[in-house]
C-alpha cells in the first residue's frame, strides 16, 4: 500500500513520507505531541536542548538545570524558557528570592521573527574530484531535527514591551511575601501560590470546557540558595535537609494533575552532599548540568576554545514507556552565539603530531576521550 | 582591574576580599578605606575584629575622625550593658537606622571587619538575606568585607561569593612585599571578567599594582610550542613551488565531466526520495483509509 504522499516544505529531508494522523489531542497553542511516546510537548526555547531531552520537554514534567558557577548560562536558558512561553501564548510564573521578577522580565532576549539562513550553502568552494557532493550539506555537529519546533533569539536585543505584556505573567518575590518566618515556610508559601495560580487559571482541567485550554509555564532560579532560608549550600549536614526534597515532590505532584511546566536551576556547585544532590535529581524528571569554562583553567585550553562549557545530561525521564532515547554521543558543549544557544558534540581534533595531541589529551581527564583513548599517560614515543 | 575597584569607578555593589592565613587582606582593606576617604565619601566601619587603637595606628589619626567608626570589637555579643555594637544588630532594620542617620546626599560606603566574625555567630542564611537587601536598597552604594576563605567551610565561602559583584582573593606573592591579587567582576549584563595583578601597599596606603599581570594559565606555555612541521627535515621533496602547483592545477583529471554536464548533474532535485507510483489494472488502489473505522 503507497501511502499518499504530501510534499515537505522547503528543508532538504531525506525523505518525503508524512504520517497521516487523526489527532484526538488537544491542541493548544505552542505544544505538539511527542514523536516517541505521545505525550504533549512544549519547546523549552533552545532548540538543540529539546533534541537532547526527547524533542522537548513534556507537560507536566520538572526540568532541573545545574547552575554554572557564575550562573550566567542557566539564568540564559531560563530566560530563553520564559521567551518561549511568552511567544507561544501560554502563561508564565516567576519565582525569585534574589532579583525581582519583573527585572527578569524585562531581560528577555528578543525573538527573530523571520527564518534564519539554513547554512551557507553558497560558500562553498567546487570541488574538483567530489564535485557529485558539492550541493549535499555539511555533517551537522550541532543537534537538530528535521522538523523546527520553537523559536529563535537575538541575545543582543531585549524583547519589546508590548510583545512581553501580551502574555499574562505572575509574580512571586520572596522578600514581599515572608518577614520572620522560619524556613519550612519559605518554599510551602511558594508551593500554596503555585497551587492557587493552577486552580485560578483552571490548569487542572476544572475550568469549564468552553474556556481555551493553555499552558503554564513555571520559572524558579536559584532555588536552594541561601537566600530561600535554606543552609542546604552552607553546610555539608544541613539542618533542614528534607525542606527542598519535600517541595520537589510537592511540586511534581501538583504539575503531574495540571497543564504546567516547570524549569529550576539550582547551584549544585555549592552542594557537596552527593546524597542530597542525588536526590533532587531524582525527584525532577529532566535534569542536566552546565559547567562553564570561565573563570577554570580549562579556558586556555586549546580544545575548548570555540565553546563556553560543557553541558551534561544527567536524567531523561520515561513517560508512559519503558526505554526513553538517550543522545548517544556523551559528551556535549555548549556555546552562546549571539542568535542561538547552540549545544554540539565535542569532538578531538585529528592527531596531527605526536606531542600535542597526547599533552591534550591527558589534560582532558577522560572528559572527551571516553572510547577513542588507549592510555592517555604514556610513553610519548614508540620506537620500531 | 584593581585599581579600578579601589577608586571606586565600577558602581559600587558588593565587594568581598578573601584572605587567608598565609596572607591578612586587612592592609588592602584599609587602602580601600583610606581612598574613599579620599573620595569624599561617607565611611562606615563595623570592627569585630579590630581595635581603635590599632586602627588609629594603622590609619592616622586624620582618617580615623572622618570615619565613622562603630566599636563592635569591646562588647559584640552584648555581655554587659549598654554594648555599643554587637552582632545581632547586623540586620537591615538595624543597619538602616545606622546608616540613614546622616543626612547628606554622599554615597554610603560600608566597610565590614569581617564577614568571618559575623557568619560564625549568625545563621548564613540570615546573612545572605542582609547582604542581598544591602546591595538592593539604595542606602549604601558599596559594602566591602574581609573573609577569611579558611576559617570557614568551602560551600559557606562560596555561598557568600555567589552574591558579591567582585571578589579579590590575595595571596603572598615570590617576592617579599608583594601580593598576588584575583579579581573576579560580574557586570550587571552578568559578563565575568576577571584578572591576576601584583601589588604592593606603601606606607601611606597607596597601592602600586605592578605593570606585568601573571598569566591567569601559566602552566598552559608548553602546549603552545612550536608546532612540528612535518615536511621540514626528510630526504626528499614534500613541499611544491609555484610552478610545479601552477602546471599540477592545470593537469587535465581522467573521467572529468564537462562544466555543462557537471551542473546538469548538480541542479538540485526536489527531494531526493519520491515514491511514483502508478496503479496496475490489478490492483485495488482505494483512497479511503482503513482505519478510518476505527473508534478508540
């Protein structure tokens, strides 16, 4: 049976099938359903980092970031997270212990509102003896796929007011609302907030049907810092250890019944308690770590000197599945252009001469050089 | 980048300076004090572990008058009576009547003697919340402090350093009377720039930053050497002069395409996968799917 075909747009695929589907989804502004597992996705607003967690991050799922040291790239990808929702139309919640939300608000990078180039496909010089693959395009490093699902930013620029303003935003400031209170009170405040913005915009589907359903999507940088009360980065036996663990777990519980989305980062630099950390990981559903170059001595580094990190993937969930597809290549970095935060696979140079190469290697400390290394701290020369 | 931090030209916030035993940053502290004086500014200075008299020494009677000092040294944790500073007052409210009780319109610098003596009698976490209403609220431009990076845990060091706009970590330097000083800036556009001078501190305070900086990645200089070119050193010929690369561009290929062909061959085809299929006479070609029926 030859399925009808449809013709693609303008992108080079591969091939031409469409899959003819009778969508009895909701179909909210913003969100498609997941190629792998059918579940409703949103684009957390950098498009290689949906291709790492399985095309996006799904409704009703927690995605933990790692904060750099200098929590500059984490602030980057929340705001990117928050652009997103502004642009898709869906709603936003802000909750910050440290700057006031509508400061963040207001640094939105600017969304660019036409395609972008596809590659320089022009530039490329003829090639004399391969000239049958001079149209064929480069092999992609940085990870996409086929279909575009979200949007591009100038970094450069801040979003427009009026754009920002046409999405409803909610606010939560932690010095507005505790004075004196202890710490357990801290983050059960912020959990009764959240729960009275769900029932009051009808997330949770108790809304009456003729109401358009949309998404929230939920902001918390920082959580964990001194500043929500917590001694969790101060200490290495805290005192309250449980008051962050219980939140995420109430938070996963009140997402998991309603139409939100949730993205926090946290400064798991500060943290030395491996058992807290795992733990926290383990009751956010997407979590992955940034570790910026700056400020280490891994910036002079000759290997890392088009990228601004690495980035880690710690945990991919499985929804409604019993295997979720994890990115095969392990070792990721990150790099912040001025239009794209793009995350690529790290990989060696070819080994030109013996010195360099093996110096290099061995200062990498097994970061990259997983599988292709066969002992790194040798002997430099083999003589025959 | 010091210099900068001392004259006071970056726009103030929080400015931590990290010392350790091997070298005391109290001398650098009073250099920063000595050249906001010298600005004009409004001084304030909380010494827990610091007593006047030693201050005078250090600073000059002069200085000492201008500054306002608040005695947190004879009595902080309020044993006896009547104890003009102690710990516990180191809360915004507290702090806010201090600073607010002058009326000029100069900016407000507080200078704190030190962060280690405060953090081990209150809960870090109070501190933080002060220190981020100190550098939000408008009455003080700059708050400098001293921590000592061993007294403490690692994490608590660093929890306070996640919140400060500059941290200078000093260290003895190779030579004698001079220090080595990291400085590490975070710009309110939240770009980090940091630096590693050599200073010295004369007599009267001035610091004198030495013009070579040393390299932030010293132990990086072998990787850099020369690159081994492989054509050098051989018995034979690896490299082409340009008459030989002109005659080799000029060679005519085997199984070379003329340019017409080659670019009838290159236009790009609409998708490289397309499926023509044409119904035979036998076969039952339905346009209908047949899950249409389906009811799930």
């Amino acid at each position: 049976m030859a399925a009808p075909m449809k013709s693609m747009g303008s992108s080079f695929n591969a091939t031409s099938f469409q899959k003819k589907t009778r969508s009895k989804l909701i179909s909210i502004p913003g969100t498609r359903p997941s190629v792998q597992n059918g579940q409703l996705i949103v684009s957390t607003g950098v498009t290689s980092l949906d291709y790492l967690i399985g095309g996006g991050l799904a409704v009703g799922t927690v995605l933990l970031i790692e904060e750099d040291r200098y929590n500059s790239y984490s602030q980057m990808v929340l705001k990117y997270f928050m652009a997103e929702g502004v642009l898709c139309g869906h709603e936003l919640f802000l909750a910050s212990a440290q700057d006031h939300p509508d400061d963040i608000l207001t640094e939105l990078p600017a969304p660019i509102l036409d395609d972008i180039a596809s590659g320089p496909h022009a530039s490329q010089d003829a090639m004399k003896i391969a000239w049958r693959y001079q149209n064929l395009p480069k092999v992609q490093t940085a990870l996409a796929s086929s279909s575009r699902f979200g949007h591009y930013y100038d970094v450069s620029k801040k979003m427009e007011p009026e754009i920002r303003q046409a999405a409803n935003c909610h606010a939560f400031y932690l010095p507005e609302h505790s004075t004196e209170s202890p710490l357990l009170e801290s983050y059960s405040a912020l959990l009764r907030s959240i729960q009275e913005v769900i029932r009051k915009g009808g997330f949770d589907g108790a809304a009456p049907p003729a109401k358009s359903r949309n998404v929230l999507r939920i902001g918390l940088p920082s959580l964990g810092s001194p500043l929500w009360g917590d001694d969790l980065c101060c200490r290495d036996n805290p005192a309250h250890g449980h008051a962050l663990t219980t939140f995420l777990y109430g938070l996963r519980a009140v997402l998991r019944s309603s139409l939100s989305v949730a993205v926090l980062t946290i400064p798991s630099h500060l943290i030395q308690n491996r058992a807290v950390m795992g733990n926290i990981t383990r009751l956010c559903d997407n979590a992955i770590a940034l570790e910026s170059f700056k400020g280490s001595d891994r910036e002079t580094n000759p290997l890392y000197k088009d990228y601004h990190g690495l980035l880690h993937v710690r945990q991919v969930p499985r929804l409604n599945c019993l295997l979720t597809e994890l990115p095969d290549h392990k070792d990721l970095a990150f790099k912040l252009k001025r239009k794209q935060f793009t995350i690529e696979r790290l990989h060696l140079p070819p080994d030109l001469s013996e010195t360099v190469s093996r110096v290099s290697r061995g200062e990498l400390a097994g970061a990259a050089a997983t599988g292709t290394s066969c002992g790194s701290s040798g002997n430099k020369h083999l003589d025959f | 980048m010091l210099l900068e931090l001392i004259q006071g030209t970056e726009g103030g916030g929080l400015i931590i300076i990290q010392d350790s035993i091997h070298y005391s940053g109290r001398t650098l502290l009073m250099s920063f004090i000595k050249a906001a004086l010298k600005r004009d500014e409004v001084v304030h200075l909380l010494a827990f572990e610091l007593h006047e008299e030693e201050l005078k020494h250090e600073l000059g009677h002069s200085c000492l008058q201008r500054l306002k000092f608040h005695n947190a040294f004879h009595d902080p944790l309020g044993w006896n009576e009547n104890p003009p500073f102690t710990v516990h007052q180191f809360i915004t409210s507290e702090l806010d009547s201090l600073l607010t009780s002058n009326q000029h319109s100069k900016p407000v610098t507080l200078v704190i003697d030190s962060f280690s003596f405060i953090l081990r009698h209150l809960s870090p976490s109070a501190v933080c919340k002060t220190l981020q209403q100190l550098k939000k609220g408008g009455a003080v431009k700059t708050t400098l402090g001293l921590l000592h990076s061993d007294m403490h845990h690692r994490n608590m060091v660093g929890s306070i350093c996640h919140l400060a706009t500059s941290v200078l970590t000093v260290a003895p330097g190779h030579q004698c009377h001079e220090a080595v000083a990291k400085t590490i800036r975070r710009a309110k556009s939240g770009k980090i720039s940091q630096a590693v001078e050599r200073f010295s501190i004369s007599d009267d305070m001035t610091v004198k930053v030495q013009s070579k900086p040393v390299p932030v990645g010293s132990g990086q200089g072998e990787a850099g050497d020369a690159e081994v070119d492989p054509t050098a050193n051989l018995t034979f010929n690896l490299r082409l002069s340009d008459q030989e690369r002109q005659a080799k561009e000029k060679l005519a290929l085997p199984f070379v395409f003329s340019k017409e062909k080659k670019s009838a061959l290159l236009r790009p085809v609409p998708g490289s996968g397309r499926i023509l299929y044409e119904p035979d006479a036998n076969d039952d070609y339905d346009q209908e799917d047949p899950d249409d029926d389906l009811d799930i």
